[in-house]
C-alpha cells in the first residue's frame, strides 16, 4: 500500500473540515448558530468561522423590509354590517433571535394579530365612519401590533387599508345616497345662479332707469335753459328795436293758423284779443294809407284857407284807399278764421265729434 495515500486522505478531511467551518453572510442577512441545540451568537454579513460538527446554522433571516398581504376578512361594524378588509403590512425583522426563538412563525402570528386587532377597530365604528377614518384605522392598528411584535424581535412600519368592501345592497344604497346628494347640490347651485341672475339683472334695470332719468332730466334742464336764453334773446331784440303794437299784432295775427295744426285738434278757442288784433292792423294800414297822401291833404288844406270853405265834389281818393286797405286787411282776417274754423270742422267730421268754437272777449 502506497503510504501517500494516508496523507490524501487526511489532507481531504482537513480542506473539507476547513471548508465547513467558513459561513459567508450576505448583506442584510442574519444567521442564527447553535452549538449542541444552544443559541450562540448571530453570524454579521460577511466572513464568520464557526466549529465544524459542533456549531451549526439554525434560521436565516432577511433584515431587509418586507411587504405581507392579507386576505380580505369579513368584520363585523358597530351598527351590524359585514365589510370586507384587505390589508397591507410593511415589517422588518430588527433581532433574529428573537424572531427565531420568541414565535413559532412570525408571518402567521402578524396574520392572526393583524385580523384580531382590526375586528377591535372596526366593531367600535359604524360602516360611514370606517369608510372616512382610514387614517385612524392605520394609526390604531399600527399602534397594537406595534406594540405586540417588538418583544418578537418584528418592527412594524406601516400598515395599510387596502380594500373596505361592503356588501352589494349597502353599495347600491350608498349610490343612491350620493346621487340624491349630488342632485341636491346642483339644485341648490342652480337655483343660487338664477337668484345671483335676477339680483344682477335688477340691479341693471335699477341702474338704467336712473341713468335714463338723469338724462331725461339733464335734457329738460338744458331745453329749458335754451327756451328761455331763446325767449330772453326775442325779448331783448324786441325792446331793443322798440316795435309798436301794429307789429306785434300783424304777428299775432300769423299765429293763428298753427292754433288749427294736428290731427287731434277738435275744440278750438278763439281769444277775444283777435279782434283787437284785427283793428289794429286795420289802423296800421290805415295810417300807413294816410301818411302816404300828406302833401296832397295840405295843399287842399291851403286851398280852402285861401279861397274860403271847401266844397264837397266826391269822395277823397286817399281816405277810399286807407279804407279799402283796412277793409281788405280785415276781410283777410275773417277769412283766415273762417279757414280755421273749416280745418276744424274736417277734423271733427273725420273723428266722430262734432267741433265747437268759442270766443272770449
């Protein structure tokens, strides 16, 4: 027998026994050890030597965080509706031995707690403020299992309301309780723009009639200021040309025939003054008549101073002129009346009443 043989051989079983007493430990990973079923020490990422036979490897962990997902359980709330919740835990395991020698399985435990705890929460809440008080619930559900999972060697980071599924019938009614919500608010938005509406277009109404009324007003007040610069105007100028009662009368006399004007004119009053007018003018082309024969009356004059009494031969050319101006002027007059009077008349017949005059003196 070849004596190197022997040597191989323990050779071998040393490499091998040196290779077994090497553990390599990832990052973020945590090994327990156990010498003869006793927990020893907790192999750190890296190189670690342990005694082959003796110590060996009893759970691996993984330090990092971890993400559980339950399954929707069925919880009853306070005021008798069953809901169903999906929950999410986010945990990491900060002491490997006591995640390895506190709990059997730390994963069903957290399950179980998590389930327990939220039938707390949720049977003390009715179904409305479970489904407005996720907050709360994450809050006092993190607070509990926090609380129980540290001696485990577990750090619970968050928790998490997934899913709150009520029952069909109670969604249907929830359906109909925000459509009738949110056809009360739109009927209540729409009727608050057309109050809005009828506010603003009466107060558009408001301000426009008091702009039309100011205009209206600041128009009259100028009309009447110009009617009376007008009439202050036409006085002056008579007083200032110092006219005579036989223009003032002609004048009269003109505006007459605008006193019979318009379709709705069915009484019309004749003054007393329009006789008076009437003379006047006669006077007026009267006394025109005579200053135009002056001479002619004067020499007749000096005649009769010289040769005694007139004698009465005829008529005199100039008074039978001034008449029959005067007479003329008058009967111009009367006709223009009359005239008038016809125009009313027409206008009368043609309305169904019948006109009537009067004359004041």
């Amino acid at each position: 027998m070849d004596p190197a043989i022997p040597l191989i051989i323990i050779a071998v079983l040393l490499v091998a026994i040196a290779l077994s007493a090497i553990r390599i430990v990832p990052q973020a990973r945590a090994y327990n050890i156990e010498r003869f079923g006793r927990y020893i020490r907790t192999l750190d990422p890296g190189l670690n030597f342990i005694i082959p036979g003796v110590d060996r490897v009893n759970s691996k962990f993984d330090l990092r965080e971890q993400v559980f997902t339950s399954r929707p359980q069925p919880v009853i709330t306070e005021d008798n509706l069953v809901v169903n919740i999906d929950t999410v835990l986010y945990y990491q395991v900060t002491q490997p031995r006591a995640a390895a020698y506190e709990v059997a399985n730390y994963i069903q435990a957290i399950d179980q707690l998590t389930v327990t705890t939220l039938r707390n929460v949720i049977g003390s809440m009715d179904l409305e403020r479970t489904l407005t008080s996720r907050e709360e619930i994450n809050t006092r559900l993190r607070g509990v299992l926090d609380e129980t999972t540290g001696k485990w060697g577990i750090r619970i980071n968050r928790v998490e309301i997934k899913a709150i599924d009520p029952p069909p019938t109670i969604k249907e009614a929830m359906e109909k309780q925000m459509r009738a919500d949110r056809d009360k608010r739109a009927a209540i938005l729409h009727a608050e723009g057309e109050r809005q509406s009828r506010i603003l277009k009466a107060e558009g109404a408001r301000q426009q009639a008091i702009l039309e009324a100011q205009g209206d007003q600041q128009a009259a007040i100028l009309r009447a200021d110009g009617e009376a610069k007008a009439i202050e105007q036409v006085f002056q100028a008579v007083h200032a040309n110092n006219a005579d009662a036989k223009l003032l009368a002609y004048k009269y006399l003109e505006t007459l025939p605008s006193l019979a004007e318009g379709e709705g004119n069915t009484f019309w009053v004749i003054p007393g003054e329009f006789t008076e007018a009437v003379k006047n003018v006669s006077h007026a082309f009267a006394g025109d008549a005579a200053k135009s024969t002056p001479s002619t009356e004067k020499g007749q004059q000096q005649e009769e101073g010289d040769s005694g009494p007139a004698q009465i031969t005829g008529p005199d050319p100039a008074r039978s002129t001034s008449s029959q101006a005067a007479a003329q002027a008058a009967e111009a007059a009367e006709k223009a009346v009359a005239d008038a009077r016809d125009d009313v008349r027409r206008a009368g017949a043609s309305m169904g009443s019948t006109p009537s005059s009067g004359k004041s003196e």
